[in-house]
C-alpha cells in the first residue's frame, strides 16, 4: 500500500520568532499549491506560537524537537506533551543524535518519550541511526535493532499508530555526506522488520520511515525515488526557505 511521505523540517537550535516569521512569510507563497506529502516544521521550542501563528489554514504541521513524558511537575526546565497539544503541537522529533550524543538521552527515555507523545495524540519521529565507528565496525544491524526493540518496548500496534520512524545515519548528518539511496533502503528495510516483529506485519506495511542526513535540493529526488524511503527529516537545507521549498518539491 502506498504511503504519504512527510517532509519535516528540523531548525535544532536556530532562528529566533522574529526570524520565523520571516521564514513562513517567504516559504508560504513558495509551497501555497503544493499538496502531494505531508509537511511539517520542528522550531524552537520558543518560536512554536509564531510557527503555530502562522500555518494556521495551512497545511503544515508545527512540531517540537523534544519533550518530557511527565504531564506536569518540578522538572524544572522541562516541556511536557500535554503542553505541546495545548499550544496546537501536532508531531514532535523524539531521540534525535543530538540529544542522545550531547544531552544524555538514552534509548530507554526515548521509549518513556515514546509513550507519552504517542498517549497525548502527537506524531512522534522516532530518530534511530548509527555513529561512523559503529558502521565501520560492521555493527549498523545490531545498533538499529537494539534502537528500534527499546523504543517499541511495552508498546502496542494501536497505541504506536501515529509512530514515524527517522533514519539518521550519524555520520551523514551536517556532514554533507548523505547515505546513497541505496544504503538508506537497507537500513529502511531493516527497521520495517522490526516494526513488523514488534507490531505485526500490516503495521510494518503503513509505518513511515523517513531519510535524514544532508539531504538537499540536489539530493532529494534521488532520495524520495526509492520506494522505501517515505520522506526526509531536513536540517541545514531547511533553515533556508527556497531551499526546504525545493525539498518539498522534490
Ligand atoms: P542535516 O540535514 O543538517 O544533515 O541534519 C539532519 C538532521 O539531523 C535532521 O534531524
């Protein structure tokens, strides 16, 4: 069965809301007849009301990069799900490299931000991928496994029906280096088996496994050509309007 691809745009930590605005009122014109995938922004958690502001009517989802599975509480620093929906969140970036590598995330609070997002009705993009060493060492298969069996872990296929899955190869991301069509595939159809094991064959079938690592204008035809690959989660090349708008039109 065919599958909607999604374009999503990651900013990491760029653009203030002033500077968001300026993005939508430059990507907006651009995109405006433009409804074959689905698209969505990831902001700062600070330029989300902006973001919010100015979609509205549109057709592109505003997500967040992260959240904290509690509802509420002395977490001081911390941004819930339950706060994303209320401010109109619809997806949110879930185990990005970033947080794993620099902020301690780990592939268990990953499960625990799973299940929250996925409890409060938001779009989680699961972020799973390999570091350099890792594939150098033969050990791709067993670094995407282990992500993918301890995020899934307690979870049903109704309750994960909302699940995206990214496929982020370290080594690719800001690197300019992006895995060819072809070692994404592999990988892709890697982490469909064990969505299969975890949540049956026909869940398998419909998840969408995104792309992400230097994808840009002149790679993203490429890229979205192979029937594995159900869309790309854009970095860099989305910070830029005309750039994430030739993404989006791959
Ligand atoms: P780049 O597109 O800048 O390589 O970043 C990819 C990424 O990390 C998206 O989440």
């Amino acid at each position: 069965m065919s599958r909607k691809k999604l374009i999503a745009a990651n900013w990491k930590m760029y653009k203030t809301p002033d500077e968001t605005k300026r993005f939508f009122a430059d990507f907006l014109p651009l995109v405006s007849a433009h409804d074959r995938d689905e698209m969505v922004v990831c902001p700062p958690f600070v330029d989300l009301h902006v973001a919010l502001e100015c979609v509205r009517g549109e057709r592109i989802g505003i997500g967040a990069q992260n959240l904290y599975w509690k509802s509420e509480g002395a977490f001081t620093g911390e941004v819930s799900s339950a706060m994303l929906v209320a401010l109109g969140c619809t997806h949110v970036i879930i185990g990005h490299s970033e947080r794993r590598q620099y902020f301690g995330e780990t592939d268990d609070t990953v499960n625990l931000k799973l299940k929250a997002a996925l409890e409060h009705g938001l779009t989680p993009i699961v972020c799973v991928g390999e570091v350099l060493e890792e594939r150098e060492a033969g050990l791709t298969e067993d670094v995407l496994r282990r992500q993918c069996v301890r995020a899934f872990h307690a979870l049903s296929a109704r309750k994960a029906e909302a699940l995206v899955i990214a496929y982020e190869p370290v080594w690719a991301i800001g690197t300019g280096k992006t895995a060819t069509p072809k070692i994404a595939s592999e990988a892709h159809i890697l982490i469909r088996g064990e969505a299969a094991k975890a949540f049956g064959e026909q869940f398998a079938s419909q998840l969408r496994i995104l792309y992400g690592g230097s994808v840009k204008p002149e790679n993203s035809s490429a890229l979205m050509a192979e029937p594995e690959i159900d869309g790309a989660l854009v970095g860099g090349a989305s910070l830029d309007p005309k750039s994430f708008a030739a993404i989006v039109k791959y």
